[in-house]
C-alpha cells in the first residue's frame, strides 16, 4: 500500500512539473570575451601628457566583457591594409598575427599625419567588440583614434563609427565624444554593439610622445552575420 501511494504521489508532482512554464531560451546567451593578454611592459621615460579629460588605464583587471557565445577573434590572420603601405618599421601582418608583446618586433610603424589601418574579415560579420594595442610599453596618448565598420572597402557604403575621440574634427571625420585613453598592456576594449560589416578600419594621428603612429595588435570579435 505505502509502495502504491508513493507511485501515486510521484506521478502528481510529475505532472505538476509538466504543467509549469518553461522559460524560453535566450537567443543568444551571453558569455565572457577571452583573450590571451600580453606581459606588462614599460621601458624608457615617460614623455609628460599634457591631455585634458583623459581616461586612465584600468586599475587592476578588467571587468569581463559580455559577448554573444560563440564569438571569435574574426581579424586573427586577416589580411591588412593601411593608408601607409610601407610602415617605416614592420610588417602590416603584424597586426592580426596575435602576438600582442610589447617590445621591438611585434609593432608597425607608420608614418606622420592622419593614418589608417583596414582589415578585411573577409564577409559580412556582426561585430561585437575590438580590442586594440597601439604601444604599451610606455605611457602615451594617440591622437584622433577613430574605428569604423563598413560593407565595402572604400568605406563608402554602411559605414558605422564605433569610436571617436577627434573632439575638434580635425581628422575631418566627425566630431567625437570618446575620451583620448592612455595605453595600457591590457588594450583598449571598445564596444561596437554588434554592427555589421566586413571591413573595420583604425584612424590615429600620431601621439603625446612622438609624431608617429604604431600598431601591435588589433582583434575583432563578432560572428559572420546571418
């Protein structure tokens, strides 16, 4: 009898169970961007910066940054182009090669003046987060940094801007309402809200230090758009 009751009373919460809603699933669940970081490095001494409203370099880590599960670095092996097609120090392909050191050979040099990178993922991706590492081995602030998305190579069509600290337009891309950042081993994490697009390219005009314009590494990471 007691053996009777307890099948009884294991079908009714059974069938509780079965009536109770199930919350839906979510369309794309959120999951932490992991990426290897690079060994802090400074070297030298430090050129004063002299730069109002400027953002500090994250103290201790960074918190996680949320991005949808299954999202990839969608630069790493990409093929590059720039506005300086001979860097004066470096190779293009140092950009998305994944070495992220700090030290000499692992950047790209390009000359003076307004600059760009452009890395072409190769098909239309949303685009989730850039990560980007100008210099990091010492304290300094790159001028006029801007990050666009856009559907064709000549950035002509679909053209989305995702950061720009040009506060006075002098790069004569829009004006900015980014704050300049000082580089940090960590990169600098930007969010491109998931816009669309299969080339992202990387505006600066030289920085606090010097003149020129440097690039060790820059990820994407997004997932081809559907």
């Amino acid at each position: 009898m007691k053996k009777m009751n307890h099948l009884i009373m294991a079908g009714v919460v059974c069938a509780v169970a079965a009536c109770q809603p199930v919350a839906p699933l979510a369309a794309d669940e959120m999951v932490p961007l992991k990426t290897e970081m690079p060994k802090p490095l400074i070297v030298g001494t430090p050129v004063p910066i002299n730069i109002p409203n400027v953002e500090q370099p994250p103290q201790g880590k960074r918190p996680d940054f949320m991005v949808p599960a299954g999202s990839v670095n969608l630069a790493k092996g990409k093929k590059v182009t720039s506005s300086d097609s001979e860097p004066v120090v470096g190779e293009l392909s140092l950009i998305t090669d994944g070495d992220k050191a700090g030290d000499e050979g692992s950047y790209v040099e390009l000359s003076t003046g307004k600059q760009w990178v452009q890395i072409d993922l190769g098909q239309p991706c949303n685009v989730y987060a850039i990560l980007l590492w100008h210099f990091h081995s010492q304290k300094r602030v790159y001028h006029d940094v801007v990050i666009q998305v856009a559907e064709d190579a000549d950035f002509l069509t679909g053209v989305k801007t995702i950061f720009n600290n040009d506060t006075d337009n002098s790069s004569g891309l829009g004006v900015g309402k980014n704050r300049p950042y000082i580089e940090d081993w960590q990169g600098k994490l930007i969010d491109a809200t998931g816009v669309k697009g299969r080339y992202v390219r990387l505006y600066s005009k030289g920085n606090t230090s010097n003149q020129m314009n440097h690039y060790i590494e820059v990820e994407v990471w997004g997932k081809p758009a559907k």
